[in-house]
C-alpha cells in the first residue's frame, strides 16, 4: 500500500535558498499567500530556545507592510510540505526579513 508524502518537512531538509510559500490573513478574513526565500538555517541555540529559519517575504500581501503582528503562526510550504511556521520579526530590514521555527 503506498504512503502519502509525508505533510511535514524536517528541518534538515530545509535549505538556504529554497522558494517556498506561506500563508496568512492580511486583511478581513482571505487568506493570502505570499512568497518566502530560506535566507539561512539557524542551528539549535539553548539562548535562543531552538533552532529557526531566517527567511525573506515579498509578494503583494507584504511588500507594503512586511510581517507584523498577527502572523506569528502562519505557515511557511516548502516544496508543498510545512517547512515551519513565522515566530517572530527582528525589527530590521523593513520587516521583510523574518524568524521561523
């Protein structure tokens, strides 16, 4: 019996340069898709509480604003797995560049 690719992406397998998508709600109740760059993988730090994915957005639902409140939790597909999930901002960069667990 064949298996359904598995949904979830580990995280070795997420890599700089990767095109991947994610996914939140910009305005009223649509959900809105915008484009995501892997800028680097951030290895597992106890003074950071775990590894992360430092990303880049762009894409109409973003390049006005870039990531703000509100998006912590949306979802980031890569290669149509959920490679992670957006955490937090960095305050720099626009807020184009972003943290993802």
């Amino acid at each position: 019996m064949a298996h359904a690719a598995d949904p979830i992406m580990p995280l070795s397998e997420v890599r700089s340069g990767m095109s991947c998508t994610g996914f939140s709600v910009v305005r009223g109740t649509e959900i809105a898709s915008f484009d995501v760059e892997v800028i680097d993988v951030i290895a597992d730090d106890p003074a950071i509480g775990g590894p992360r994915i430092l990303i880049r957005v762009s894409g109409p639902a973003v390049d006005d604003t870039g990531v703000g409140p509100g998006f912590s939790g949306s979802p980031i597909l890569c290669e149509g797995r959920n490679a992670g999930a957006i955490s937090e901002g960095i305050g720099q960069y626009g807020n184009q560049v972003v943290l993802a667990t």
